[in-house]
C-alpha cells in the first residue's frame, strides 16, 4: 500500500461525494415536490456520511481531507438558487440531470477501485466498494423515477391525442 497514493484517491472521492452533496442540495431547491426533497436530502445525507469516513480513514494515513469550498461559494450558490427560481422545474428534466450525475460518480468508483487496486489497503477496497453499491441503488431509484415519467408521459399522450 502506498499511503500518499492511497491518501490522493480518497481525496478524489471526497471531491466526488461534495458534488453530490451540492448537487442534490440544488435539486432540493429546484423541485417542489416533497418526495423528491425526501429523496434527495437522504440522497446528500449519504454523501456526507461516505466523505466522513473519507475523510476519516485519510486523517488515520496521517494526510489532510480536502474539502473544496470554491473561493466564490457564496455568489456560485446565490446564482444557482437564482437560476433554480427560474427554470422550468420538470421533473423528469431534474431526475434525467441527476440520473447523469449519478452514472459520473458509479463510474468514478469504479475507475478509482480499478486503477488503484494496489494501492488501498483490504479494508480500504471495502469501504469503498459498498459506497459504490450504495451509489448504484440511489442511480438505479433516480433512473426508475426518471423513466416512470417517460412512461407516464407516453400514456398520457396516447390517451390524450387518440
């Protein structure tokens, strides 16, 4: 095991897991329908519970968690909740986004467990592999979501312009 590679890759998932947590933290702002705030704060909650125990097993290596705060926080957040109160808030529109986003983290997970497989210790390959799996079910739920709006869309256009 390689402790400074080990500690970069966290690190990454770390980054990774920040931008779920603002992804869905948006997402919660731009819909307006409760089960989808539901959804998506127990979404950002996971999340802040894989980048602690990032975060944790990096300070055991003896490295320091990233955590990235953008110099411009404050007026990239005013902007998106700007932008939020202003764009159509479709629902499969929202759930297709985080189906993407969702799909960009999985993917992450697996390049990081693939290419570092050397690199992290039994333990660490652990950890990371039923964060994946956990991300996989959230992407599987977002796209079920997603795809039962389609479908209800379709019904009803049939219906609808029969």
């Amino acid at each position: 095991m390689n402790k400074d590679k080990s500690i970069v890759v966290l690190n990454n998932l770390i980054e990774i897991n920040n931008d779920r947590i603002q992804v869905y933290e948006t997402a919660t702002i731009v819909t307006e329908e409760s089960d989808l705030k539901d959804l998506f704060c127990e979404f950002q909650q996971t999340s802040k519970i894989f980048k602690s125990e990032l975060a944790e097993e990096v300070q055991k290596m003896g490295g320091i968690p990233v955590d990235i705060i953008k110099k411009n926080s404050f007026f990239v957040r005013l902007w998106i909740n700007f932008k939020a109160s202003l764009i159509n808030k479709d629902r499969e529109d929202i759930l297709n986004t985080l189906e993407y986003k969702e799909f960009v983290a999985i993917k992450s997970y697996k390049e990081t467990l693939a290419d570092n497989f050397d690199h992290l210790t039994a333990e660490l390959l652990i950890i990371l592999k039923s964060q994946q799996i956990l991300l996989t079910a959230h992407h599987d739920e977002v796209k079920k979501l997603g795809d039962l709006c389609c479908l209800n869309k379709n019904i009803f256009s049939l219906i609808y312009f029969k």
